[in-house]
C-alpha cells in the first residue's frame, strides 16, 4: 500500500470540500441516491400492495412499478401523459397532489442535512459542496426513473420532466444544507446587487416576510375549514360520489388516500374562491361567490362533490370572504407587533411610513406566495375542456394582494396608534419620549399639588426623572392673588396676557411649549399623587436607615465603654486602692473622660442636622461668643 500527500499550495477560491478529502463529497452523493431510492420504494410499496389487494388487476408486476416511478415524478410537479383512454388519444395529468410532495422532498432535505453533520470518523464537507454532491446524486436516480417509466401506461412528459424535477431537488436539498448551517439569515452572496442587499437586511423586510409567509398560511387553513364545511353540508353527495367509484374495499382506500392527496389543493381552490377569483372546473366554466357560471365538467369525485350547486351565490356563499379578511388581520397584527410592541421600550416604535411600508410589503409577501400555491394546486385532466382545472394563479396572487393590502395597511396604523397614544410623535410621525416634552400634565413649581425639584435630596431619585415646567433660560411667571402674572425680572402683565408674549398667546416666546399661564391655581393632578407618594416613602425609608445607623453607633460606643472600664479594673492596684479616692487615679481620669467623650457623642446626635451660621443676636449671643474664643474655664 503506498501513500501519498498533496504539496500543492493552498487556493484562495472557496473549495467543495474543508480539508480537500474526497470521501465526504462521495458521502454526500451517495446520500442523495439513497434518498431518491428511498422515495421510490415508499411508492413502490403503496402501489404494489393496491394491485395485490385488487381483485382485478389490469396488468402484472412490471405495470405496477411503473405506475410507481411515473408518480414518483408526479410528487414532483412532473406532468404524465394517459395513453389507455376510451377515446384512444393521450391525456395530459397534470394536477399535483400537494400531500405528495411532502414525501421525496423531506428525504431529500434530511439527506442534506445529515450529510453536513459533523462526525468522528469522516471530514465535514462544505456547504456548497453538499449542494452539489446530494442534488447529483438525487437527479442520477431521477434520470433513470424518468427513462424507465416512459414505457408504462403513465409516461412522464420529457420536458416537464427536465424542468421541474431539478427545480424540487435543488429546493429541497438547499432547505438542508440551510438547515444544517444554523438556519443564517445573512450575509447574501455577492453576486447580489449591492442596493438589493442593502434593503434585504432592513428589519422592515424580515417583518414583511414573517407576516407575508403568516398571511399565506392563515388562507391556506381558512380554505382548509370551508372544504371541511362545504362536504359537511353536501355530505350526501359526496357519501355517493365515494361509494360509486369502487365496489370493493381495495378500490375505496385507493379513493380515499387519493383524496386525502388532494386536500392541500382543495384547500387552495378554497381560498381563491373566498378571494374572490374562484377556480375553473373546465374552460367554460367558474366557480365564484357570486355565482358558477358556465357548465363545468365535474369528474365523479368526493372531493368535487362538495362544489357549490349551479346558480347565483347566496349570503352563505359570501361569507367565505372571512378567510381573506383574517389573512389581512394576520398580516395586520404581526407587522403591529414589530411596529409598535406591546412590552419595552415604546420611544423605539416606528414611525407611521415606516409601519405603513412594512405593512404593505408583507401583503405583497403574501400575495406572491399564494399565487405559487395556485399555480402548484392546477393543472389539466385531460384535453378538450379538462385541460383548465384550479384556480388561475395571477388572478389568485393579485387579489391576495388587494385584499392584504386595503386591510393590513389601515389596520397596523391602527393598532400602532393605539399602543402610542397619549405619546407626543415628531415630525415624521415616529413617537418622543414623554419626559422629553412638558405638557399640561407636569406640575408646575410651586403650584398647588406640585413639588419643588429642590425637595427631592434623596439619594433614590435620580435629577433627571423630574423636570421643571420651564427650561433653564426661559422666563418663569408666577400669578399673583390678583391675576397679573409676574415674570422673574419683575414685570409684569395684565391678567391672562401671559408671561412675555406680545400677541397674548399666554406663552413664552423662548419657551413655545410651555403651558400658557392661569391666573386660577393648578388641583392635584395624579402626576402629583404620584410625586408624593413617592417622597413619603423615601422618607420613610431614610427614617429607617437613620435609625438603624444611630443604634449601630449606640451599640459600638457602649461595647467601646465596658472594655475601657474592665481594662482600668485590671491595672488598678488593689492596696491603694481603699486608701486613695478614685478621683487620683489617672487611669480612672481617663474612663471618666473616655465616659464623658460618650455622653457628649450621643448628646450630638440629638442635635439638628443643620446649625445656624453664627451666634444668635443680642446680649446673650455675645456672650456666648465671648467664652468660646476664650476657651475653656480654668478648672479650680
């Protein structure tokens, strides 16, 4: 065995694989084979066991397999052609049961996926290596289920072939590696235009594309419940259209699990109808709320059964309309929700063009998107008048659209005002914080009810929570008894004329929004409720520090004490001690001054926290003054 390393140097180019070793690229395109094989065998399975279980089989084994590959491309979005009509010409099938897809396209992504898992015994390979490795292996058993399926009674069409099957893979297999990566929402390639990216990576996208996506799916489940309701309603004749088309028991599940098939598609002819659009049931004829006009070709089938009858609608017909109004109401809300949130920071609300483009660009969001679920839900049953069946998919997207975007736009408005109210907003609509304007709500200094900035001195509040009604520079005017208002300089004006304003607007020209000036003191409003409240509680909780702290020192002093006095207890000499006074001990001199330093400590903290500058006025405070610059008195 000989071994041999690679001396080449390193590319500056991105590579297929991190590490340069093959194996995991041959990993990855093994795994897309075995996906493909995989999806093959369910549906070989299903239809094997159908044509076991059928008491007439029209063909062996070899037949049912290839029905088995020619819907395997059917899951797809691959067109089959019908050679064995009554007629003897072909027949176009081009109507995707939706439910089908869910099949080969999870296979796929959980092949990609898995394949970017990192392991012990194998290198990771890249992202873009991934791709291209599970989708080639993926299309090679594509290819060769396409060309064996092209002898069997249900034929793929070539060139729909070579469009579509591509088309899902690379879809599928690119959620995969998305998915494997941690689901990165950025950065786009480069190969995107600069400006593009720019607004890709706005937040007002990203909202669009949430309520667009939500919008999409709230039309998909409101078609989902008026298919339910309308077979509840013609439960006879959709009972009888299941019960005709087969006699035995394997011929009925075939019907019911085609059905079941088919309900995301019925669900999407539903919500075109709610829109308004409707859908075809052949090319002369349509099924709207206003009416079905034309004379549809209705195949025996349950599903088709649940069709509205003939005729105009009635105002059973016309309350499908529900549907589309709540789609809008999705989009409304989830673009309100960003625009406006219900909990932080309000000041951060956005702006009203702001929610109005979001608004509007997630209608559009949605409107795209269910014009693909109509395009995908259609297609032809066969030639003359089958070959136009299901909603047609830009009348669908389009008034998707309208319908999203005359409800959401005025309602996100709505809901954003709403949670802004009571805000001042500037001059393109986006809100500003209260405490940056004063309004007719902030208590005024020295007015009734109002508290003075002055008076909050605790430590709690900060300077900045409380703002005086005038501005530092601006002319403040007090009203006196008699209704003049006083300016600070000491002119005045006539009663109600305002502090300052020639034109008597009542405001101050330096401060235009101001509150202009009453001669009638302000009431207690609930700001000043507030405010006082608040300062009786602080004051509470600064009564109680205090006395905490005066205990604290009350205790320290006296532990202080009864160690000096054990201290002098032990130095004294016991036989002087009964002859001699305790007043000649200097080491009792000391306790009693130690004693005395006490005293004269606790008295201090019973003293007002603020002293008067200087001694009081007459006889008396001269006196005193006197004996404190000549010291203590001289102790006899």
């Amino acid at each position: 065995m000989t071994q041999t390393t690679d001396h080449s140097p390193p590319f500056s180019a991105p590579v297929l694989l991190q590490g340069g070793r093959r194996p995991a690229l041959a990993a990855c395109l093994v795994r897309g084979a075995i996906a493909a094989g995989l999806g093959l065998g369910t549906f070989a399975v299903l239809v094997i066991a159908l044509w076991i279980s059928s008491p007439y089989p029209d063909s062996g084994p070899n037949g049912a397999l290839h029905v088995a590959a020619g819907l395997w491309l059917l899951a797809h979005g691959t067109e089959l052609v019908r050679s064995e009509t009554l007629s003897g010409q072909q027949a176009p099938i081009g109507i995707v049961p939706l439910l089908l897809v869910v099949v080969p396209a999870w296979l796929a992504h959980r092949a990609a996926r898995d394949g970017l898992l990192p392991a012990d015994d194998r290198p990771r390979p890249s992202a873009r290596g991934a791709l291209c490795a599970v989708s080639l292996g993926y299309l090679l058993v594509g290819a060769a289920a396409t060309v064996y399926a092209a002898g069997g009674p249900l034929a793929p069409d070539l060139l729909s072939a070579v469009l579509h099957l591509p088309l899902v893979t690379l879809a599928a297999v690119g959620a995969g590696v998305w998915t494997a990566s941690g689901r990165p929402g950025g950065p786009l390639p480069e190969w995107v235009p600069a400006r593009l990216r720019k607004e890709l990576a706005r937040t007002r996208v990203a909202v669009a594309l949430r309520s667009g996506a939500a919008g999409a799916l709230t039309l998909l489940g409101g078609g989902a419940l008026l298919v339910a309701a309308s077979m509840v309603w013609n439960a006879d004749a959709t009972q009888d259209s299941f019960l005709h088309l087969a006699d035995v028991w394997s011929g009925r599940l075939a019907v019911l699990m085609l059905g079941l098939a088919l309900v995301p598609n019925a669900a999407v002819w539903a919500a075109a109808y709610g829109l308004g659009p409707g859908f075809a049931l052949g090319t002369g004829a349509t099924a709207t709320p206003l009416a079905l006009t034309g004379d549809p070709a209705l195949p025996h089938f349950p599903l088709v059964a649940a069709v509205p009858a003939e005729g105009p609608g009635t105002p059973l017909n016309w309350a499908a309309a529900v549907v589309p109004l709540a789609a809008a109401l999705i989009v409304a809300h989830f673009t309100a929700d960003r625009a406006a949130p219900r909990q932080g920071d309000r000041a951060t609300a956005w702006g009203m063009g702001e929610t109005a483009l979001a608004a509007l660009q997630g209608a559009v969001v949605c409107g795209v998107l269910t014009g693909l679920l109509a395009a995908a839900a259609g297609g032809p049953l066969g030639t003359g008048r089958l070959t136009a069946f299901g909603p047609v998919w830009w009348l669908t997207g389009a008034a998707a659209l309208v319908w999203s975007a005359v409800v959401a736009v005025p309602v996100a408005l709505g809901l954003r005002a709403w949670r802004v109210r009571g805000r001042a907003v500037g001059a393109d609509g986006s809100p500003v914080p209260a405490a940056a304007v004063p309004g007719p709500s902030s208590p005024a200094p020295g007015a009734a009810g109002g508290l003075e900035v002055d008076d909050m001195d605790d430590a709690e509040f900060d300077p900045y929570d409380f703002l005086p009604e005038f501005p530092t520079g601006s002319r403040k005017a007090d009203t006196s008894p008699d209704g003049t208002a006083t300016a600070a300089d000491g002119s005045s004006d006539g009663p109600g004329d305002g502090a300052g304003d020639a034109t008597g607007s009542g405001r101050d020209d330096r401060a235009p929004w101001a509150v202009p000036l009453s001669p009638w003191p302000k009431a207690p409003g609930l700001s000043s409720i507030a405010l006082e409240a608040d300062r009786a509680k602080a004051d509470g909780e600064k009564r109680d520090r205090e006395e905490r702290d005066r205990e604290e020192r009350d205790r320290e002093e006296r532990d202080r004490e009864e160690a000096d006095a054990s201290a002098a207890e032990r130095t004294e000499d016991p036989g002087t001690s009964s002859t001699r006074g305790p007043a000649t001990n200097p080491k009792d001199n000391r306790a009693d001054t130690g004693a005395a330093g006490v005293d004269a400590a606790q008295q201090s903290t019973t003293l007002p926290a603020r002293l008067p500058d200087g001694p009081p006025d007459g006889p008396a405070g001269r006196a005193d003054a006197d004996r404190d610059d000549s010291g203590p008195p001289a102790t006899p």
